[in-house]
C-alpha cells in the first residue's frame, strides 16, 4: 500500500473509531446533599433520566429533548464534550415571603454538547429539576419539547382539568378522562405515600406546560403552539381567541435558558407546605434596581361583596361615596389597599371612568388617608395602552393593578405577564395577576408581582352551583400553593353549612365556618391578602375586625404542623415575636393536637378563634378563649364540620 494511500486509510479508520465512540452510551449520576434522591441520565441515542428516592424508583428512564422547526433535535445522538458539577450551599434573603431566609442546598450536573446545548440538572434535598441551556446565534423556533414523566406504577394523581380554577380531580396517572388535560403543579400519591409534585419555574419567552394522561403509567408534556391570528373574544370579550397557531411552540433566542422541568418530594403531606424549589429555581431580581417600595398588605375588596354597604345614607355602588367608604374603612383598621375592580371604568379604555366614578378626587382622598389605590384592568386593553396608561397612572400616583383575564397559556401571553412587569417595576407599580396561568417563581425575579390567583377561589360561591367546598379549600395548599403565592380572595362573613350554602351573586355565602374563613389568612400564602367582604359586614363583629387588621400577609418563620390533603391542615408562622397557627378542615368534624414544642422557650398570651358549639348548624358561630400557653403544651381542638381555628400567641 502506498503512503499517501495508508493515511488516508488510517484517517478514515479514527474518524469511523471516533464516531463510534460518539454513540457509545454514557451514564451520570446525581445526588441530592442528603442522598435520599439520586438521578441517572444516560446518553446514547438520546439523552434518558430517571429518578430514585430512598433507593426506590419514582421516575423511570424517559427520553428528553428539544426539535427545532429545522429538523434538529436537541438531545438526539448528542456528542458530549464535557461534563461540569458544582454545589452550592447558600442561605437567601428573599424580599419577603413565608420565611425572611431560604436555605439553598443543592448538587449540580451540567452536560455539555457538540451541538451547542447544555442539559443541566440539579438535586436538592426537596426535589430534582431539570433544563435545556442552548448558545447558538440565531433565533429559534421551537416545533415541540419531549417532557414525559413515566411511574412505576399506576398511581392516584391530582389533575386540575383547566388552565387555572378548576375543583381537582383525583384519578390514576394513565385514565385518560375528559379532559385530559391538566395544568401544573400536579400531585401524585405513590402507593408507598410519597408526594410526588410536577411543575416548572423561570418560564420566560416560553409557553406553560401542561400534561396529560398516556399508557404506561405516563404523563406527558406539551405547550400550546404560538398564536398566529385571533380575535377579540372569551368572557364580555374581554380576552383574545386564537383562531390560528404557528406550527411551533415557540419563538426565541438562540443562547438562552429555557425552563427547569421540577420534580418535588415530601415524605409527608405537610412537608409540601415550606418546599420553595419553585423560588429557588427562579431566575434572581435584578439587584441593581431599589425594590423597597414593593409593599405588601392586605386589600378592602369590592366587587365579592357587590358594594353592598349597610346602615349608610347614600346609595351604595359604582360611584365615589361608596368608595370613600372603603377608603375610610382601610384607613381605619391598617388595611394597606382597596382595589376599584371591574365597572369602575370602561374595561376597553383604561383612561375614561365609569359614569360617577370621580377617579381623581378619589386618588386625593385616598393619599390624604394614607391608603392606595389599586385599579382592575382587562389585559389585552392594558397591552394596547400600556405606555400612556401607565404613565397617567403614575402621574396620580397608583401604586398598583390588578390585571384579569389572560385565560391562555402560550408564549405571547407569558411574554405580556413579564413585559407589565417590567413597564409596572419602571414605575414603581405593583402588580396582581388574575385569570391567568400558574405561577413560576416570577415573584423572585420581579418582586412586584405581588399576587397571582390562578386558583378555584371564593369568587365561585358568586356563580357556579358547587361553588368552594372545604374539600378544595384544604387540597389547594398542598397542590396549587406549592407554585407560589394564591389570591383565594377570602374573608366571607356569611357562613353556611353543606346542607343550607346557596349559590347568590349579588348576597354570596361562604361554605364553612366562620373560623374556616380567618383560618385562611394564615394558612394561604398572599402577600396581597383580600378581605372580599362588605367593610359594614365586618364592622359589625369588631373581634374578627381586629384579628383581620392586625394579621400580617408575609412572614419571618413558616412551621407546618399537620395535614392530609383534602382532609385538613395546619401551620404555623411568625411574624417577628407573635405566632399565628390556623387550621382548616373539609366536611368532617375532627379534633387536632396542636403541639407546641417547636415554641422558644416563654409564656405566651394566646387568643384562640374557634368554632362555637352551634358552628356545624350555624357557620357564623364561634368563640373566643383567651389563656396563658407555653412550648410544653399540647392543645387540643374541636372543629365543625367544615370548619377553623386561629390561634394567636404574644
């Protein structure tokens, strides 16, 4: 054989040896700090992951990957140049939220690639995430993203079978029921009593995700595709129908993160409660920007309770002396906020007032009293007169909105979300996000979104025949609430039983007791708390008033105490030295064990809120105990059927 003949053999003998080696199958490991959760990825002809906890398998080896419009797959055959680990160990100060101090603990793994993309993968003591890191130059467009999460076994899953405010419905992962469709957190029950949470978080230039039911104990992901046409449309068209959808998910820049895919653990129900891996895996504010003027509080909320006032000499409703009174009533009890919701302007011209409605003598009396003012707005007419809104409504001196009716889950929509916060932040607005999909940590990376509801709440008892049930009210918190903060809307002062709640728009009842109802301001996370009811409602019981006026919205120490799903719950959190624990219960009566150890060592003045013995009757019934506690007691309560408990320790 010639020379020049023999390299060339032996340059194509390494090349065909080299691209062998490339489709050699690879494995990895990961740990989480405690080791309890281990995850594998192998690499090969694709790139699989799958996931252990205490030795026992949760997710079994599954595929993932990213196609692009041009026919490139990310994560198919993928050659590895490298492979990076790192831990980090940090405590976080977030600006508020249910602790002052979050511990960040986790090992990461990042997979680099031959193909410019990265998969990244990190393991906490809560749970794993997983996310694709691309750094090309050009734009992409995203045809779909493979994100299927296999079980070993048929196990029961809490699917929400609507974007944002559905009852959950309790199946096993593969019944493919009508819809299957459910949006996140999802939460499944393995048989061994595992929580098994799925969701995501930092979603920016990026579609929500939702899964639904496949064979093989398989829950699958998918995205709505990018809007191509639409038209005005939905509730009082106030929303945006697509009509027409581009043959792709999404439209983004080629060096960028995409969204982590989480999977949290909870050996127990309540420990879900204070698992915050949906903010921890959030992309970080911008720390060069003053975020001090973001302040949480509670909110005097009109439209739940129709702006019925009673016992006063003028007409209530729509107009500016039934606002004044709002006004009155925040000043007077602490109340931060009253929020002027829907019919106090044209939803379609954020600029012109409805008839009566004197915007700017309100804006004066409202500073006078030291009380702000956040106005309700349609989005998509927001979106059209964003900039010269916003600038009017900075000129009077708005410190926020409440944005209502997004009702999708697609790119365009996600992008709008971040863009008012980002035009609001410049302005010194917060911002509360209603009918709109689930949260993703974007309280983090923009502390003024102060609330986001996407969640079945109070408002239903106004229009829909099964309305909230105790049920739901104590499955939220250990599903939706895993997501981030939830605008429940609660404090009803009309309390019924199953067997007598009515369904009445314009006079709506609560289900439950009355203690069910305060309970809620401790129980459910919201930095922007409502109090939906009638400022005369609660003026006439001065004892639920004082606990509403002084009850705080964030907090310095979450602890949660006990809970079933769909049972009951309790927690308790502080707020500098006084301690507040509520408790909540479905239909059933039952009795709790409050165990105070976990207390600092001192004597403490307690008031307990409970229900009164008529309380299953009656839901307005409760009662009032005051007594000296200490870390060594162990309180034992009673609660009605639907029913609550507050106690509070000085």
């Amino acid at each position: 054989m010639k020379q020049n003949a023999f390299k060339k053999y032996t340059s194509c003998l390494a090349i065909a040896i080299l691209t062998t080696a490339c489709c050699i199958a690879q494995s990895y490991s990961l740990s989480s700090p405690n080791n309890k959760i281990a995850v594998n990825i192998s690499t090969g002809d694709d790139i699989r992951y799958s996931v252990s906890y205490n030795g026992n398998p949760v997710l079994l080896p599954t595929p993932v990957s990213l196609e692009l419009t041009n026919g490139i797959i990310l994560g198919k055959e993928p050659t590895i140049t490298g492979v990076q680990r790192q831990t980090v160990n940090k405590t976080l100060k977030p600006l508020y939220g249910i602790s002052s101090t979050i511990a960040e603990n986790y090992n990461e793994l990042s997979i680099n690639t031959k193909n410019n993309f990265s998969l990244v993968f990190r393991a906490y003591n809560e749970g794993v995430a997983y996310r694709f890191v691309t750094r090309m130059k050009d734009s992409l467009l995203i045809k779909r993203e493979r994100s299927n999460f296999q079980f070993p076994e048929n196990a029961q899953a809490y699917f929400h079978p609507s974007l944002s405010e559905a009852n959950y419905r309790l199946q096993k992962i593969s019944d493919t029921l009508h819809p299957n469709y459910s949006s996140l957190p999802l939460l499944v029950k393995m048989n061994s009593g595992l929580n098994v949470l799925l969701h995501e978080s930092d979603l920016l230039q990026y579609p929500c995700m939702s899964v639904k039911s496949v064979q093989n104990n398989t829950l699958e992901g998918e995205q709505r595709l990018y809007p191509k046409k639409w038209k005005q449309g939905g509730y009082s068209d106030y929303n945006l129908v697509v009509l027409e959808e581009e043959p792709y998910i999404a439209k983004t820049a080629g060096s960028r993160s995409f969204p982590w895919r989480l999977i949290a653990f909870a050996e127990n129900d309540k420990d879900i409660l204070t698992n915050q891996l949906t903010y921890l895996l959030a992309s970080e504010r911008d720390n060069r920007q003053d975020w001090s003027w973001v302040k949480p509080g509670k909110v005097a909320w009109d439209w739940w309770n129709s702006w019925s006032l009673t016992g006063v000499p003028f007409q209530s409703g729509i107009n500016t002396l039934t606002f004044k009174y709002f006004i009155d009533f925040a000043a007077a009890n602490g109340i931060e906020y009253v929020v002027l919701d829907e019919k106090w302007s044209d939803p379609f011209n954020l600029l012109k007032p409805s008839k009566g409605v004197d915007i700017e003598e309100l804006v004066r009396y409202a500073k006078m009293k030291k009380v702000g003012l956040l106005l309700w707005c349609v989005w998509n007419t927001l979106d059209k007169q964003m900039d010269e809104v916003l600038d009017k409504y900075q000129k009077w001196g708005i410190p926020g909105l409440k944005v209502d009716f997004i009702d999708r889950e697609d790119q365009l929509v996600v992008d709008f979300v971040e863009r008012v916060l980002k035009e609001t932040a410049k302005r010194k607005m917060i911002v509360d996000i209603h009918g709109a999909f689930h949260p993703t940590g974007l309280q983090r990376t923009y502390p003024n979104l102060i609330n986001v509801e996407a969640v079945r709440g109070l408002e239903w008892n106004k229009f829909n025949k099964d309305g909230t049930s105790p049920g739901h009210d104590v499955s939220i918190p250990f599903i939706r609430m895993f997501a981030g903060s939830m605008d429940y809307t609660p404090g009803a002062m009309q309390n019924y039983n199953q067997a007598d709640w009515k369904q009445i728009f314009d006079r709506p009842q609560s289900q439950g007791t009355r203690c069910h109802q305060l309970a809620m301001y401790i129980v459910y996370y919201a930095p922007l708390q409502m109090l939906s009811d009638a400022p005369t409602a609660y003026e006439a019981d001065k004892k639920v008033l004082q606990f509403l006026s002084e009850v705080p919205t964030v907090w310095d120490e979450t602890i949660p105490l006990d809970g079933k799903t769909g049972e009951y719950v309790a927690v308790a959190r502080r707020k500098g030295k006084t301690w507040y624990i509520g408790g909540m219960g479905n239909w059933d009566k039952r009795e709790v064990t409050i165990d105070l150890s976990f207390l600092p060592a001192k004597n403490y003045t307690g008031t307990l809120y409970q229900d009164g013995a008529n309380a299953g009757r009656i839901g307005n019934d409760y009662r009032i105990e005051q007594k000296q506690f200490s870390p060594s007691d162990k309180v034992k309560i009673s609660m009605a059927s639907g029913g609550g408990f507050v106690l509070v320790l000085k």
